[in-house]
C-alpha cells in the first residue's frame, strides 16, 4: 500500500465525513430529527443510506469468495435483494411502515411494533433482543475496519480499533440519525464508483463480456473434484436440482439472506425517515441501482476471477487461494 496516496485520500475522507456530521448535527433540533431524521430526508440520501447499511465487508469480500465457489448462480441472490430488500421493503413493507410510524407519532421500531400491536411486552421484549443483538453485528463491522486501518497504516490492531470506534460513536452520539445518513450516502458513493470500476475492469481483464464468459464456461473441467461430487456444473452453471450444493446454494444462501435482509430493523427504520409515499416510491430506483453495482458486481467478479487467475498462473482462485493461505500460515509459523 503506497502511504503517501493512502495518507492524504483517508485525510480529505475523513474531512468529508466529519463536514457532514457536523452539518446533520446542526440540522438535528428535536426528538424526531435524532431518531427519524425529522422525517424530511432526501429519498436519493435515504435510498443510498439504506444501501450502504444493507452492504457490509461480508458482502463486498465474503460473498465474493463464496461467489467464486459457487458461480454465477449467486446472482439470484442480486435478484432478490433488489426485488424483495428494495422494491418490496420500499414500495410495498415501507409505505405502510412510513404511514403507521407517523400515525402512531413513534420514533423506534421496538415502539412501532409494540404500539401496533398495543403491547408494553413487546416493545420491550424487541427493545432488548436489539439491544443484546445489534453490538454483536456491529462489533463485527468495526473489526472489519480496524483490521483494515491495522494493515494499511501498518498501527496496532487495538489503537485502530478505538480510533475507529471513538469517530463513529462521536458522529451517531451528537448527530443522531441524520448524520448517520448523510455520511452513509457519502460513502455509498464512494462505494458505487469503485465497484463500477472494478466490474469493468475486471470484464476488460479476462477480454470482455463474451469472451469472460465462454471463456469461465470452458473452464468447467477444473472444477473441483469435491464440488463436482456434490452437484457443481461449472461457473456458469446452475447446480444440479435437488444436489447438497444447490440446497446450500438456494436455501442458505439466496433464500436465506435475500428474504433475511427484509427482518432487519436498521433497514425497516430507514422507512420512517422521508416525508410521504412518493419518496419511497423514488428511492426505489437508486436503491436498486446501487444494490445491483453492490452485490450483482461481486457475484460477477468471483466467478470471474478464475478464469482471471487462471490466464495469469494457469491455476483456477480457489487453488490460488488455497496457496496464499498455506503460504501465509507458514509465514506466521516462522514469525
């Protein structure tokens, strides 16, 4: 990593991100500006936010890796996070989640849930699984990050955790919601350009649309002789019906997480934000937009990365991987 580009692009980021907490700090006056975003938020910044809180590392990197076992059938993962964690989750979960948490004048999902229902159990019941649950996964998100910092600027693990965490809990803790979003969306733009760029290049990498494919296609035979037992038909291939790997790919995966993503109250909560219907009904476009570029880009560049390391070592990602990893655990046996 060269530190003297890395250095001063993380300076003007985080210029950027603090300019724009500081300005929903300003814009943040009353109970509803801190939990709701005053329910008057830009649908394209409520549309990006929700992306950049929908993806995480696990999709960006995970999925990728997971991808470029299984193939383009990942994409029908893509197809339901945008049909059912943006088309249904805003047109159709939303509006009606907009319209009730406004009726009932609350600011929290425990308290929409328990007002709609008209129970004290639940709101308290959803109050405290959130409150037990949510620092488990953001824990995870601020390690993902602190282990970046610790690479990249080569500090230690620990430091970069808490400077990771003291900046993020400074803008949320005086901000409130409305920080939260405007620096979401800013760095779901970063985010976008980058995939964007890194989809094409990649395409270019292995020749093109045409070529990158016929060329995956014809690399059937070096599956894995495991992944081939088990149902595996190539990268850009299905597996076989009813297979252990199309019930892992189907069931946990698509099905798993792309019907998962609608039970997450962050994301359900970002409904609440903007002013009517018509706001919704336009974060769907840019919310799909953004999904596609998130996740249908990594479902494609996975795949695609064997064919890539294939032209360049004559070995598949997975048997590369697979290297790397050997190589890494002897480096840190000899350290």
């Amino acid at each position: 990593m060269n530190l003297s580009v890395l250095i001063p692009l993380l300076i003007v980021y985080i210029a950027i991100m603090s300019g724009l907490a500081y300005y929903g700090y300003r814009k943040t006056n009353t109970e509803a500006d801190y939990l709701v975003a005053g329910r008057n938020i830009n649908p394209v910044v409520m549309a990006l936010s929700y992306g950049a809180t929908f993806i995480s590392t696990s999709a960006l990197v995970g999925f990728g890796g997971v991808s470029a076992i299984y193939g383009f059938g990942m994409l029908w993962l893509a197809f339901l996070n945008i049909v059912l964690g943006i088309f249904v989750a805003f047109a159709l979960f939303g509006t009606r989640i907009r319209k009730l948490s406004a009726d009932m004048d609350v600011f929290t999902f425990p308290s929409f849930l328990g007002e709609r229902f008209n129970s004290k159990f639940i709101t308290v019941f959803s109050g405290i699984m959130i409150f037990v649950f949510m620092p488990a996964y953001t824990s995870i998100v601020l390690i993902g990050g602190g282990r970046f910092l610790e690479e990249t600027l080569a500090i230690d693990y620990n430091i970069a955790l808490l400077v990771l965490a003291f900046i993020v809990g400074v803008y949320v803790i005086s901000g409130g919601l409305k920080a939260v979003m405007y620096t979401d969306a800013f760095a779901a733009v970063v985010m976008l350009v980058m995939m964007v760029i890194f989809l094409f290049g990649t395409y270019q990498a292995v020749g093109g649309l045409t070529a990158g494919h016929s060329g995956l296609t014809a690399l059937k035979e070096l599956v894995p002789d495991a992944l081939a037992e088990q149902g595996h038909q190539g990268w850009t291939s299905m597996p076989v019906l009813g297979s252990s790997i199309w019930w892992t790919l189907v069931s946990t995966l698509i099905m798993g997480v792309g019907i998962g993503v609608l039970a997450q109250p962050q994301l359900a909560m970002r409904c609440m934000t903007v002013k009517d219907d018509r706001a919704l009904y336009r974060s769907v476009l840019v919310g799909g937009i953004f999904i596609f570029f998130m996740t249908g880009a990594v479902f494609m560049i996975g795949p695609l990365s064997n064919l890539y390391f294939y032209n360049a070592t004559g070995e598949i990602a997975l048997s590369v991987a697979g290297e790397m990893l050997i190589l890494s655990s002897r480096h840190l046996s000899i350290t």
